[in-house]
C-alpha cells in the first residue's frame, strides 16, 4: 500500500539523465479522477503526462547550458492502484520511480560542439506527495 496522488504533487526529476545533468523545478501533476481527497482532486492513470517542465541541462562536454522540455515517460509498476479507482481508472501512487524524458529544445553547446537539437536522454524522477492520510492497493 501506498499514498495516493492528487492534484498539486510535485514530481521530483533525478539530475542525472545519461551524458545529460539537468537543473529542472519540480514538476506538478494535475488530477483527472471524480474523486477528492482533502479538496484536491485525486490523480489517475494518464494524469502523469500533465506533468511538463522547462528545464536547463549540460553535458561533461558541453558547458554552455542548453534548454529541454522534461517528462514523464512511463510509470513505475508500484505507480497504479490495483484496486483503488476513479473515474474507472486507476488512482495513481506515489511509488518509488517512474522513468524520464529530456527533450533538448535549445542545445547545450561548448566552443568546439554542440548537442543535436530534439536529442533525448533518459532519466528518472519520484513523486512527492502532500497527502499523509489515504493510502491504497
């Protein structure tokens, strides 16, 4: 069992994303589910691609800072309630890791190189949520 996710969390970006370091906010997910849970409305499955950062990012080789759009790109399996539902799909929990999506938009470029632009890495991140209190299956 654990706590279930609801409007206003923060997903939490690993730094490291590969060859790529990134410096991104927390992100914030938004909910989808009928249900509330302490006035905010309860996340289900799908509500993890509301979760959209802007962030910068450097490589060992590239110093110069580049810019990326940072995402969700797939749930960890402790991530979905087996049981727990709103809206007929399930609530999702905070689990322990999901994995990552850097798209660089802008690259990071040193003197003598540059990243490619639309390059991707992968990474990892966490959710951390407000609610102590309801937990699920």
């Amino acid at each position: 069992m654990d706590h279930m996710l609801r409007s206003g969390d923060q997903a939490i970006f690993d730094p490291l994303f590969g060859a790529a370091i990134v410096t991104a906010p927390p992100g914030i997910i938004t909910g989808s589910g009928r249900a509330k849970l302490d006035g905010a409305t309860v996340c289900v499955e799908g509500d993890e691609s509301t979760v959209v950062v802007t962030a910068t990012y450097v490589t060992a080789v590239l110093s110069t800072a580049g810019t990326c759009v940072v995402t969700i790109e797939s749930l960890g399996a402790d991530q979905s309630a087996l049981k727990a539902k709103s809206s007929r799909l399930a609530t999702l929990l905070r689990g322990s890791s999901f994995r990552a999506r850097l798209q660089v938009t802008s690259p990071a470029t040193s003197p003598n190189a540059s990243d490619a632009p639309g390059a991707v890495y992968s990474g990892t991140g966490v959710f951390v949520t407000a609610n102590v209190k309801v937990r699920a299956l």
